[in-house]
C-alpha cells in the first residue's frame, strides 16, 4: 500500500514539475518576444523592424507548438491581437510592420484544434493581400491570405453548427486604411482555417467585406447592440395617421410601420465619397453619417439598413476611433 502511495506520490509530483517547467520555458519565450515586439514597432529603420520581426514569427512558430501555449496567456504582448473563440475552438494572434514609406505588412498565427487528435495545430499566416484579385469574393486560407489585424471574434450558433467572424482593420499605406468582416471556417479533422465563407443573405458568391476609406478618416465597424427598423415585427398605423399623414410613411409596405427594436449586430459607418465624380477613388471615401448593420440569423448575415445609432458605446466608440488605430504605431 505503502509502496502504491510513493509511485502515485512521485508520478503527481514529476507531472507538477514537467508543468511548471513547461509553463517557464513558455515564460522566458515571452519575455524574448516581447522586446522583439518593441525592437518591431520603436526601431527607427526598416531593416531593423523586419529583422525583429523575423525573429518574433521564429520564436512564435516554436512555442505555439508546446505543450500548455494555447492556455498561456500571453499577457506581455500587449502590442499584439491575441484573440481566442470562447469555445476553445481556436485562437489567432496577428500584427503588422510599418514600412518607411507608410505601408503595412500583416503577420499572425492561428492555434485550432484538431479533432481527431485532440491537440491544436499551428497555421503560420502569410499576407498576399495585395495578389488576391476580387478580395471580397476570394476564398483564402493560411498560406494566402487578406491581412488584417483581429480586434473581434464574433460566435454564432445555428441548428448544432457554430459560425466565427472576425472583424479586422489594415493600415495598407499612407493613402487608404481597411476593416474587414471576414467569416473564418476550419476543415473538418484537420483544423486547418479557411478564411471567407458564404455567410451573407442573398450575397451567395460573397466571401466577406472591406471597406476601404481615406486614411485620415474615422470609420466604424464593431460587434454592438443597436436600434433598427424591424419590418416583418411591423404593425398597422392608425386610421387617423392613415388620414392625415399619409405622406409621413411613403416607404412602408402595405400600409405597415415597422418596429424599432434593439439587438446585437454588426454595424458600420456607410462610406461616401467627399465630393461628386470621385466614386470609386477609396482615398476620398469618408463616413457619410448614416449608419447599415449586419444580423445573424438562420445560419447568415442580413443586411439591416435603417440602423439608429443611439447606442452611447458607439458614440464612445467613434471618439476612441479618433485617438488611435488598433494595434499600429502612428505613422
């Protein structure tokens, strides 16, 4: 008996330190990492900028790989997106160098779990963001992707089947600024990410969405709970609005006045360009002051077109926007 209890004693004993030496190890790589993010962003050249990089995505692809790093924290790369699903499905960490001449280059790495094994890949992730012809409409996976810095996953349920969208933003260059709603599936089995899915209500052949805008403009899109137009929740007005204001509701439907209602979406700034005859040029296009949201029902994205803004958070939001961009030095 005595005997049974030292081996279990031991084994207990030997699993706690083979952890804790585990959990070091992963500890001293951060702290590696996070000087290399600092050398990353501070460094005054770009030589030295992509040199500390090339070292961080060295040391990232070999401590992703140990045993305890999708639990690890990684609380001192606060300079770095570190996004994980709330199911433990995956996580994805991205950023992005700032060239001299004021382009970005995006970088990141993706932890999901594989279910035959039951362990969690590692999916190194390669910015081609600038060969992807028709971006919206491209499917991209690890080894070809449309780069963008992560500040949101969004987890959606339907009929057993579990739906993830990112939303992103990309620096690109000193004329235009991105954001991106980017649906992100993985292969059965495998874990492999696959970036861009059929998620969006009569948009079949779209993959996902990028705004493009003038890089010295606020935009925002966020994950929010906001006002909208319900339609199909409408409800008949009155006989005497019917008589005597028949011209206040011109776009309603069989006579219906839609429900205003508040719920979860994602929504974003409408972009326009600043004057007429720059249509198409996206470093004249701004937020036009009107406000369009996407809802997640039955499996897909609905586009919600009456939006009303009254969410304080969102006004907080667009403030904050003017301040600072996520996860980027200043130019």
């Amino acid at each position: 008996m005595r005997k049974s209890f030292g081996f279990l004693l031991v084994c207990i004993l030997s699993f706690v330190s083979a952890y804790s030496q585990t959990n070091q190890t992963i500890s001293e790589f951060e702290a590696q990492m996070k000087k290399l993010v600092d050398l990353m962003y501070d460094s005054p050249t770009d030589n030295e900028r992509f040199n500390a990089n090339e070292k961080l995505i060295a040391i990232f692809d070999e401590v992703l790989s140990m045993e305890g790093s999708f639990s690890y924290p990684f609380d001192d790369l606060k300079r770095i997106s570190n996004l994980k699903s709330s199911d433990n499905q995956f996580r994805i960490f991205t950023w992005a160098v700032i060239s001299q001449d004021g382009s970005f280059e995006n970088f990141g790495f993706v932890q999901s779990k594989n279910e035959t094994s039951g362990a969690y890949e590692v999916y190194k992730l390669t910015d081609k963001s600038d060969e992807i012809f028709n971006a919206e409409f491209a499917k991209c996976d690890n080894e070809n992707w449309f780069g963008a810095v992560y500040y949101d996953i969004i987890l959606n349920k339907y009929e057993g089947r579990t739906f993830y969208t990112l939303l992103g933003f990309d620096g690109n260059n000193i004329y235009t600024k991105r954001k991106i709603i980017e649906p992100i599936v993985f292969k059965a089995r495998s874990g492999k990410p696959e970036f861009g899915a059929s998620y969006f209500y009569k948009d079949k052949e779209r993959k996902r969405y990028v705004f493009e805008y003038n890089s010295e403009s606020n935009f925002v899109l966020k994950w929010d709970n906001q006002y909208y137009e319900d339609k199909t929740k409408g409800k008949k007005p009155s006989f005497f609005k019917t008589m005597f204001q028949k011209n206040q509701y011109p776009q309603r439907r069989n006579n219906v006045e839609p429900d205003v209602v508040k719920d979860q979406m994602i929504v974003y700034d409408v972009l326009e360009p600043m004057f007429d005859g720059l249509e198409g040029m996206k470093q004249f296009y701004v937020a036009s002051g009107s406000v369009k949201g996407f809802k997640f029902e039955r499996g897909r994205w609905r586009l919600i077109e009456e939006v009303e803004a009254r969410n304080k958070e969102y006004k907080k939001y667009k403030e904050k926007e003017k301040k600072s961009n996520l996860f980027y030095p200043k130019r």
